[in-house]
C-alpha cells in the first residue's frame, strides 16, 4: 500500500508543478498584452476581458489567474526588473575588479535601458497613480525591492537602518534621473547617463556627510582621496 500512496502523491505535485507552470505561462501573456495597450491608452481604460480576448484566454480564467489590468501591468513591470538585474549580473560578472559605485551605476542605467522602449508607458503609469494610492505605492515599493537588488548585486548589502537609507537615497536619485531620461531621444542615453553619474555622485557625499556608511567604508574613501590628493601633488593623474 505504501508504494501506491508514494505513486500518488508524486503523480500530485507534477500536476501541481504543472498548474503552476501553466499559470504563470498565462500570466505573463496576458502582462505583455496588458502592456502592449498601456502604450496606445490610459490604465483606467484597459479591461480584463478585452485584454484575454486579444490574448486568446478565456475570460473567467483570466480573471482568476490576472485578477485586474493593473496587477498584470506590475506583473510586468516585475519582469521588466528581472531582465534589467540578470543582464546588469551578467555584465558585472564579466568586468572584473571594478568599485561599487561603478557596478550601482551600470546596473541603473543598464534598467533605464531596458525601459526605455515603453516610456509611454510609464507616462501612463505616473498620471494613473496621481488618482491610484495603491497604484503608487506598488510603484515605489517595486522601485525601492529592485534597487535593493542592485545594491546588493554591487556589494552594498544595504543592512540595518543606515542601509535602507541609502537604498531610499538611491530610488531618490533614480527618480530624479527619470525626469532627464523621459526627455532624452540620444542613441546611447548619454544625458541620462551623465547625470545619473552626477546624481550618485551627490548622494554619495550626502551619505558620506549623514554617516551612513559603515566605518570601514569611510576609510575607505578617506585613504582615496588623500591617494588622489597626493597623486596631485607630483603630477600623477589617477583617471
């Protein structure tokens, strides 16, 4: 008998495995869909039914697996920041030896990158949060978990209250940035970059002023600046 149950219960979690499977297959059908319509009219204006109908999933189905158009817009969204992080670890990885500060930097603007095909589409997003409190705090919150990812991808694991200030200061920065990327049609987002670069560069000193860093971290800085001070003073250029 026990050989029979083991054949069951197995024969249980495959299907499971395979639901599971199927739903989120779904789901990110009915996101790209979701998407792709944000890009042509407004949030309030996206229906679930047209959305599956476009999809070719059945309504009630998509109802249960999607719930509401702006869940599948963050379902996105979401995605979106999986790319951005995966492809900024693969371009780390492959760097080397580089700062933190360069490897927070690339990840920020490779996640700009990324977007930058469907700034229509947070146009969207930013004038249906005005009347969507939900709306906006998904937005920051998902703005603040991929930025924590970052950092922490980059070597600043962002712990303890001084940690998160630092992850804040950056969404803080990112979203000041966005102003100048939403305007910025350059092949190779070089305003963006420039001042992304300018920005972090700010909040790093801010951090530095408010003790935000660790002891070490201060040391750290300390011992490059008097490297680059004393590379000065016999005509050695560190850059």
């Amino acid at each position: 008998m026990i050989l029979p149950l083991i054949a069951i219960r197995v024969c249980r979690m495959t299907h499971a495995t395979n639901d599971a499977g199927q739903t989120a297959q779904m789901f990110a059908t009915l996101a790209d869909e979701a998407w792709q319509q944000l890009g042509s009219r407004p949030l309030a204006d996206l229906t679930l039914a047209e959305i599956a109908a476009h999809a070719e999933i059945d309504a009630s189905l998509a109802v249960a697996v999607a719930g509401d158009p702006q869940q599948l817009v963050l379902g996105k969204m979401a995605a979106l920041d999986d790319q951005a992080v995966l492809e900024s670890f693969a371009d780390i990885e492959d760097a080397g030896a580089i700062p933190i500060r360069e490897k927070i930097l690339e990840a920020l603007m490779h996640r700009f990158e990324v977007y930058a095909p469907y700034r229509v589409q947070i146009q969207a997003l930013n004038r249906a949060a005005r009347g969507r409190p939900d709306l906006a705090l998904a937005l920051g919150l998902g703005l603040q978990s991929v930025t924590r990812r970052m950092l922490a991808m980059a070597g600043d694991h962002c712990d303890g209250w001084r940690g998160l200030m630092r992850v804040k200061g950056v969404v803080g920065v990112v979203m000041v940035v966005a102003r100048v990327w939403m305007k910025d049609d350059s092949p190779d987002l070089a305003p963006t970059m420039k001042e992304l670069d300018r920005r972090l560069q700010q909040a790093e000193e801010w951090a530095v002023s408010l003790r935000l860093f660790q002891q070490s971290h201060r040391r750290a800085n300390q011992s490059s600046e008097q490297e680059d001070v004393t590379a000065g003073r016999y005509g050695v250029d560190n850059d």
